[in-house]
C-alpha cells in the first residue's frame, strides 16, 4: 500500500472499502471461502481492529460478483439465514 493509499484509507475508510470492494470484478475467486458456508466468499479488509468482512459470492456464469453482507470483523460468525 502506497502512502496515498494509506492515508486515503485512514481520511475516507468508506470510500476506501468500496474501492477494495470493485477490485473483486477483476479476480473474485483471489479471496477464501467462508468457514459458515463453502458457496461464499469473503473479503477481509482493513487493519486490527478495524477489520470488516465483506461476504459475497460470484456468480460464474454471469461474470457477476453480489456483496451479500459487510459486518465488522469482530462479529461472531453469520448465519446464512442472515444473508437473505
């Protein structure tokens, strides 16, 4: 991460989050699965303590990515109940 970067980051974290988030068009399959559910996806993004999972899943044959839920990552884990 460039200091601009960083600094952006720290002045605009919402900005930033959704920065990170259209990063996922390019390469969605780069993050892991979720331990709650192997047809999710989940970005990590952010530093301790401020970490926030942005939980998705792609959809291959529409090239699509869905952003199902963002939650601070100091959550206890969802359930998929909680997506829909």
């Amino acid at each position: 991460m460039t200091g601009t970067q960083a600094l952006r980051t720290r002045l605009l974290p919402g900005i930033a989050l959704r920065d990170a988030i259209r990063t996922l068009r390019n390469s969605p399959n780069r993050c892991p699965v979720t331990p709650e559910d192997r047809d999710l996806r989940h970005l990590l993004y952010g530093s301790k303590p401020h970490v926030y999972r942005v939980i998705y899943r792609v959809i291959e044959k529409q090239k699509q990515v869905d952003v199902l839920h963002i939650r601070h990552g100091a959550r206890q884990q969802f359930k998929t109940d909680e997506l829909t």
